[in-house]
C-alpha cells in the first residue's frame, strides 16, 4: 500500500493519506491588484491550503472569484501581497527573482487554454525548448522530447508545425512540453476550454493517467464540473475565499 | 442528356489532381460532345465531382467505351502513381525507423531470428498496403448518366460486384442530389471488408499478448539488457497510444453512411437498382460489426497498454529476476514474438486510419454542389437582413485541411441579437468573416438584405462594410495614433459625412459607453476594458444595421468583460440593431437573445 493509491473496499473508494507528503502549502494569501488605487481589487482574501503530493485537484467558482489569480500565484507568476506558499518546505517568499525563475522552472508546469506553442517550432523542438533552456545537450534534448511524445501517441506527429495538428495534438504537444522537466506540480488554467467535449475526455484520461504513473501533482481550473468531477476533490471558492472542498470520487456519468 | 463522376483522390497531390480533373473532364467532354462550358467540376472534401450536360441524342455505345475504357485507365493510371509515391513515403518513414530500430534492438537479443522476422513483416506491410489502398481507391469512382430524353437512368458503380445499373425516371427524382450519395455507398462497399479484416487482425494479436503477459514477469539482471527491454516496452505502449484517436475517426467515418442510406432507402429503387437496396442492408450489418469490433478493440488496446506499464511493478503478478541471461531469453521469448507482430498490426492499423481518417470523417453531404441545374431562386423571408447558404470553405494547412465550413445555413433577423458559441477550431470566425464578405467561401452564398454579397463588386462590398456593418474585435484594432475621439470619428471620415451633426453623435457615443473621459487620450494611455469601449462606439459611428463582434471579451476579465456586455446589450435594447458576436463561453453567449451553437465546421444546435 502506498500513499496516493486508491483502495476499493466493498464498493466504497478510499485514497490513503499521509500527512509528511503535503506537497504544497498556503496560508493566509492575499492578493491585491492596484493596490492603494480608486479601482483596488482584493482578488484573494486570505486562502488556506493544503495539497499532498499526487493529488489532482480541481478549483471552480464564479469568474472573478479569484481562480485563476490562486493558480498564478501557485505558479509564481505574480508576487503575493501577503501570506505563504510552502512548496516542499521551501517557503517561496524568500527567495530572489533569478532563484525564483530556476524554481518555476524546475518544479512546475505549465498548461494554459490556448496551448502557447511557438508556431515557427515543429512539435518536438517545441518539447525540447525547456530542455535546452537548462543546457542539456540537445542530443540528449531531442531524444527525451521524442521519448516522451511518443508516450503521447505523437510518434508519428514529431516534427509536424503546430497549425498542422488538431486541437487535441496540440494540446499533447503542450502537454509534453509541461511534462518534459519532470515537474512536480502541473498546473492547468482551462486546459481543456478550447478543445470539443470528445478531445476533452481524452486530455482528462490522459492526465489521470499521467497521474497515476508519476504521481504528479495536477492542479487543474475550470469552470467545467465534468471536467473538474475526473479530479480526486474541488475546491469551490467564492470572492477571494475557499467556501468549500467537495471530496470525490465523484460518480462516473 | 447529363452525366456526372465522382472519385476519391488523393488530396496532398494537388498538381496530380489538376491533372485529372483536366483528363476527366476533356474525356467527358468527348463523350457527349460538349463545349467546355458545358462542364464543371470540383472537390468536396477528399473526393472530386465532374459533371456535364448537353442537349441531344443519347449513344449507348459511348457510354460503355466510357466507364470500361478510357474512364478507367486515367484512375487506373492515377492510383498507380500515387501507390508508388506513397511506397516512397513509408520507406523514408523516419519515425518507423528508429522506432522499430529500438524493438530490433531487443528481441535479437532474445533470439536473432526475431530480428529478421519484424524486419520481413515491416517489409511485407510497406509493399502490401500501398498496394491495398491502390485497390479500393480504384474502385472509387462512379459514373451516373441522366438520358432525359429517354427518360432513363444508368449507373455504373465501380466497387460493385455487377457495377451496370440501368432504370426509368421516378417522379421527383433529382439525381443528380443523389451522386454524393451513391459515391459513399460505392466506397463503403471496398472500405469495409478489409477495415473489418484490419480490426480483426488487430484483435488476435492483442488477445494473444493479453494471455501471455498474465504470466509471470521477468527482468534481467544484465543492467544494459534491460535497460533495452524497458526502452521496447516504453516504445510498445506509444505505439499502442498512437492509437487511441483511430476509434473516434473510423466512427465519424461509419456515420456517414446514415444519409445515403435514409435517402436511398425513401426514394424506394426499384427493379434493376434493387441491389442497391441489398447492399444498403449489408453495408448497415457490417458497419455494426464494425462498430463493436471497434469497442472492443479500443478497450483490448487499453487493457493491454497497462499491461506493458505495469510489466514492471512487482505487485502485477510478480516480477521475477531471471538467474541467467539464457533463463531470460527462454523466457521472453514468446512475448518478443507477438510483440513483433503487435508492433506491425499496430502500424498498419495506423496507416489506415491516416489514410482514410484525415478527410473522409469531414465529408459532408451537398447534393446542390453538382446539381447544374440549380439555377432556383433562393427564397429568404423578409424580415431576413442575413442568410447564409451551404456555406463550405477549407483552409489548406502544411500537410492538413482544416474543413472550417462544411455547410452552413443560417437565417439572421432584422434587429436581432445573436450569438455564435462553440469552440476553438469550430468555425466560428470563418462564418463571421464570411458573412461579413472579409473573406470568401469557397461554395455557397450570403446575402446581405437579398443581395449576393460575393457577387459584388470589391467597391460595392467596401461601402456596404463601412456603412452598413461595424466590427469589433477581441484584439479591439484601434489606430495607435489617433486618440480615442479620432478613431470613433474615423469610420465618419472615410465616408465622407463628418457634419456638425455627426461631431454631436460622437460625442453621444463616447458619453453613451463612458469613454468620454478619456477623449483625447491615445489607445496607449487606456486599459483594455477602455479600447473595448472605444471600439464599440467606434463600430456604431455610421449606424450600422448590423454590428460583427468577434470575441468581443477575449481580452478582458471577467468583471471588464460583463461591463462590455451589458452595454451592448443596452445598446441592443435601444436601437434594436442587429448584433451577431462570437465567442467560446456561455455566460457571454447568454446575454444574446438566441444563442447557436457550431461544433465541426456545422451548426449543430440553433
């Protein structure tokens, strides 16, 4: 038995926890845009959470309840106006613009809705740019770019532009290249927004399984319950707050 | 009399399938003796129409020489080329190569003669499927000849056993709306048998893996020989991966044969066509085998990749370290074989989805497209200031087509406000350029108050863009040197009419969506929110009767982005000028009075 895994004891489910491996932690966070200004908006009015390493875990609310705010704030890509983020143990406050770039780098990934791929880079050299960004060999760059969008079911896609793939190629190729430094947090804003309900399911059966094998921790928001029922729980906020965690397993449909 | 061909063809071969479009069409020219003008053609999705039509009298002999002869030898011909070509193609296949290199690596290491055997089936695959696609593609075209003067029909469906079909005029029959029909039906008739075969194939193999990988596991102790055999399961379960979208295609393409199938089986053919009936009927059974051979398949094909993943976890039927590299070998063996033949299935059943899965589950049915006698008025209802007509446009993407538009009809009311919701990919913006004459569909027509709008001169379309039309765009497109009161004015200017009357209306409009503040500042001084509203305002300067907004929030937070909504409402709500806007998400959409839906180039809910 390991922690992560899920047991199925007599039709119930049930996830085994295990307090020492709370990947991430937040306490207290604020966030404030235009700060001191007529139009200050107090995004995030305090949040406590925790995470544990392997979760996936969805956030939904109202547009404006500060979601996609958190997310940035997770993925470090606005400073906080209060509060911590501990990520295994390292509390990120303390550390500098270039040690905080290294440390996004290394440790998280990023998916966004609109897949932000370089147009003018064929899908493998999308993958590798991460790779030879930490000046690894691009040999050795180029192999693992391959390796791992072949996992994908890309083999046959490696060197096709951006435009000549569907949307659900496309989002494999981002995937990919979210996956490509072995991050342990994966974070998704609507990473399924722009793609039709069937290339959906596939990215959501694709990241559970991602899950499973890597135990990487997903972060995933949406507004879409369906999407947000394939997570382990959902974090429901409202103005800036957590309201509520609601707790899978959720019923298949 | 008329006739009318169909084939499929091969569409990254565009200079070959000029090429044959000319042949076809000089050969049908021939044939009835026709002027030039007398035939046209064209594609639709993957497939190519010719058609021709001529007043006189009709040869039997001709039409024999035909479709036995000369019809013939130019497909015969083409496919030919295009097998070679496409031989070329898998034998430069780079991906297969250092694929099935990494599997070679392996298994010769079990057993040498295991390398010759993936070497050997990777051959016979690149000469036998060229040569397959050749065969049905082959039998791809049809012909159909309307004798009106005599009142009969004749059909020769090249992929039927007895391809001659002759019959009497039925009253209301339009024939030539049923050639995209009968050209699936005709393809069905070569693409099932060995599809079917293909999955089955698939299915033994990956029953055979299944049984063997439930025994005990095995790993070497050699470090490089495993680090070989896990880099061969690594590649096993990508390959297996490659085909999980295979399902979807051969689906999409099965569905298309619902609209032949309910039309054929209404218009009741009778006597010599009867076997069209009996073929629909078979078509249908064995496109329900197809499609539980197909959920089995994808199921097996998951199953079985978890198998590879878990080969390795010690708690999946137990992993055991072999004492010698001898006791290893023995043991893999067996496994290395179907692993062998998993990894050829597995590539085969990819090709064929590649082939036939790119285009064809894009087809859509159009009989009016061929239909040279289409010269019927278009009937819009008067309250209609936009209406849109089988609207097809396709967009020619490296090595893919994106099927944009694939048919479209839709109707817009005087003082309407409507939105258009799907997602990324479904159409949305080339319907709105469309309709705003920006760009041009490839087939069908807009109408604009009635009038054809591509039918118009450029000018034409210029003045009923700037007086009659306003747009607003998610990137808001203001100029950067003129300030906010200048590039409201603008759309004035150009026409000409900036009276003292229009300076006060201006002014009502940056006052009207509370911009007026900002009046003089330039579209670098605002904040998204601020150019959006400029924008709007800009987009009603000339009073437009219908305003075009494309994503109009894209740009915006969700709290901007209501505010902007809420006045276009307002604005909607008091002067009742028609708005179309795009968007992918609901809560904008729903602040239109009619929301339609577009999924895959159609609309799939109005």
């Amino acid at each position: 038995m390991s922690y992560g895994e899920i047991l199925e004891i007599q039709g119930m489910r049930f996830r085994i926890i295990d307090e020492q491996e709370t990947i991430l932690k937040i306490r207290r966070l604020h966030k404030r845009y235009n700060k001191g200004k007529s139009n200050e908006v107090h995004a995030l009015r305090g949040v406590d959470l925790d995470i544990r390493k392997g979760d996936m875990m969805a956030i939904m609310g109202p547009s404006g309840c500060g979601k996609t705010t958190l997310l940035n704030m997770i993925g470090h890509l606005d400073h906080n106006s209060g509060g911590e983020i501990i990520i295994d143990y390292l509390d990120t406050n303390k550390l500098s613009d270039t040690e905080m770039t290294a440390f996004r780098r290394d440790n998280i990934g990023f998916i966004f809705q609109l897949f932000n791929l370089f147009p003018f880079l064929t899908a493998v050299e999308n993958v590798e740019t991460p790779l030879l960004l930490k000046d690894i060999p691009s040999g050795v760059a180029r192999e693992q770019a391959k390796m791992l969008l072949r996992d994908l079911g890309m083999g046959d896609r490696l060197y096709h532009y951006p435009l000549e793939l569907s949307g659900g190629q496309q989002q494999r190729v981002a995937i990919a290249r979210a996956l490509i430094n072995d991050p342990a947090i994966i974070l998704g804003d609507e990473p399924t927004g722009d793609l039709d309900s069937n290339t959906s399911a596939e990215v959501m059966k694709l990241f559970r399984r991602i899950n499973a094998l890597n135990r990487q921790t997903f972060i995933l928001v949406t507004h879409n319950r369906w999407i947000a029922e394939k997570c382990d729980y959902i974090v429901h906020m409202v103005d800036g707050k957590i309201s509520h965690i609601e707790n899978g397993p959720f019923l298949e449909d | 009399m008329k006739v009318y061909t169909a084939a499929l063809i091969n569409k990254p071969s565009r200079q070959r399938n000029r090429e044959l479009e000319n042949k076809i069409s000089s050969e049908l020219r021939r044939a009835i003796s026709a002027k030039s003008s007398q035939i046209s053609s064209q594609e639709l999705n993957t497939f190519l129409f010719v058609s021709g039509s001529k007043n006189g009298h009709f040869n039997p002999a001709i039409v024999d020489k035909v479709e036995k002869g000369s019809l013939r030898r130019i497909f015969e011909d083409y496919y030919k080329r295009n097998e070679s070509r496409f031989q070329r193609y898998l034998k430069s296949n780079q991906e297969l190569h250092e694929t099935s290199q990494i599997i070679k690596n392996f298994v010769q290491e079990i057993d040498p003669s295991l390398g010759k055997r993936l070497v050997t089936n990777l051959e016979k695959l690149h000469n036998e499927l060229p040569n397959i696609f050749r065969k049905i593609s082959g039998k791809s075209f049809i012909t159909v000849w309307d004798i009106d003067e005599i009142q009969e029909y004749r059909f020769f469906l090249s992929g039927f056993d007895f391809p001659f079909f002759t019959g009497y005029t039925q009253k209301n029959m339009n024939i030539a709306s049923l050639v995209d029909k009968l050209l699936i039906v005709n393809f069905f008739m070569n693409f099932l048998t060995p599809s079917l075969q293909r999955f089955n194939d698939m299915r033994a193999v990956l029953v055979r893996l299944e049984e063997e990988i439930k025994k005990t596991h095995y790993r070497s102790f050699d470090d490089k020989l495993q680090e070989k055999f896990e880099l061969f399961l690594r590649i096993l379960v990508a390959k297996l991966s490659a085909l999980e979208e295979v399902d979807n295609l051969i689906y999409r393409i099965f569905n298309l044969f619902e609209i032949p199938k309910m039309i054929l089986t209404q218009y009741n053919l009778k006597s010599d066509f009867q076997d069209i009936n009996t073929m629909i009927v078979t078509i249908s059974d064995q496109i329900n085998e197809g499609k539980t051979q197909l959920h089995e398949l994808s199921e097996l094909i998951q199953r079985c990749q978890k198998c590879f993943r878990d080969y390795l976890d010690e708690t999946v039927n137990g992993v055991r370290i072999a004492e010698s590299t001898q006791e290893f070998m023995q043991a893999l063996k067996s496994m290395s074989k179907i692993s062998i033949d998993l990894f050829v299935e597995a590539e085969s059943l990819k090709m064929w989805s590649d082939f036939f899965g790119s285009d064809i589950p894009f087809f859509s049915f159009n009989g009016q497209l061929i239909d040279q006698s289409d010269d019927r008025p278009v009937i819009i209802d008067k309250d209609v200031i936009l209406a849109v007509r089988g609207l097809f446009k396709n967009y020619n993407l490296g090595r893919n087509t994106v099927y944009a538009l694939r048919g479209v009809n839709l109707d817009i009311k005087e003082g309407e406000f409507v939105a258009i919701v799907g997602s990324s990919g479904a159409g949305k913006t080339t319907l709105l350029n469309c309709m705003a004459s920006l760009d041009s569909p490839d087939h069908g027509k807009v109408y604009f108050r009635g009038q054809d709008l591509h039918k118009m001169k450029d000018s034409e379309k210029s003045e009923v863009r700037l007086k009659e039309m306003g747009f607003i765009f998610q990137s808001y497109a203001l100029l950067p040197h003129f300030n906010t009161r200048e590039n409201v004015a603008f759309p004035a200017d150009l026409v000409g009419r900036l009276s003292s009357g229009i300076k006060k209306r201006i002014e009502d409009l940056l006052r009207g969506v509370g911009i007026d503040q900002q009046a003089t500042q330039f579209p670098a001084q605002l904040s998204g929110g601020q150019m959006q509203r400029v924008a709007i305002a800009r987009a009603l300067t000339n009073q437009p009767s219908i305003i075009f907004a494309d994503e109009p929030t894209g740009d915006l937070d969700s709290v901007t982005g209501t505010q902007v909504m809420k006045l276009l409402k307002k604005f909607h709500e008091e002067t009742k000028t028609t708005i179309v806007i795009i968007t992918h998400e609901q809560d904008i959409a729903a602040y239109a009075q009619r929301q339609i839906l577009m999924e895959d180039g159609v609309i799939s809910k109005h």
